[in-house]
C-alpha cells in the first residue's frame, strides 16, 4: 500500500496501482479524474454498499460487475466493469460525502 498527495487529494493505492498486474491484466489508470462523480447506488444498512450505475463524462455507466471492493479509512472504493467492459474505480469519501472516479485501461498479458 503507498499513499501520495496529488491535487490536495490524498490517494491511497491498495491493490490496483498504476502498472500493476492483476490476475493476467495490465492495469494503468487513462488519465481521467472525475471528482463530485454522480453515483446512483444500494443503500441497505449503510450508504453506499455498491454502486448500481454512475454519470461519466455525460454519459450513464451501469456497473456489470464489481470485481473488488475495499475500505480505507473513511473511503469506500470499488474496482468495476461497465456493461460495455469498461473498467472504473470509484471511491465514495464518507467525510465529505463526495464520489470520485478513475478510468482505467487493461490490457491481457497472458495474450500470445
């Protein structure tokens, strides 16, 4: 895990940073931030347990998948696949009650 300041945001990198390999996939982010990111998602016991769908760029995501979740201290974040195989990670801050996302790029190493 390695944290970094960029822009005052303090971004804590789990298990999916730039470069890394995942299970066969190459996974670096495109380059695109969205902060204030409109998340429509299941609120059972708590806000936020999964994001259902997501604005982007002006355009509406549905989340196919949700191929990983994890918690940092007062962030919730989400690695997950659109319906159209694009893949996002999205973070919702239980501080300000703000949703922030990355697209990201994979690539198959395992191709030949």
């Amino acid at each position: 895990m390695s944290n970094s300041v960029r822009n005052g945001i303090i971004w804590v990198r789990l298990f999916v940073p730039q470069g890394d390999k995942e299970g066969g996939l190459h996974i670096k982010t495109r380059g695109c931030r969205v902060e204030n990111l409109k998340v429509n998602c299941y609120s059972g016991h708590t806000y936020a347990e999964r994001p259902l769908s997501f604005t982007w760029q002006g355009t509406q995501c549905e989340v196919a998948k949700i191929e990983k979740a994890w918690l940092e201290p007062q962030e919730r974040y989400f690695l997950v696949r659109t319906r159209d195989n694009k893949l996002f990670r999205l973070c919702y801050n239980e501080l300000t009650d703000q949703w922030k996302g990355v697209d990201l790029v994979t690539t198959n190493t395992n191709a030949h």
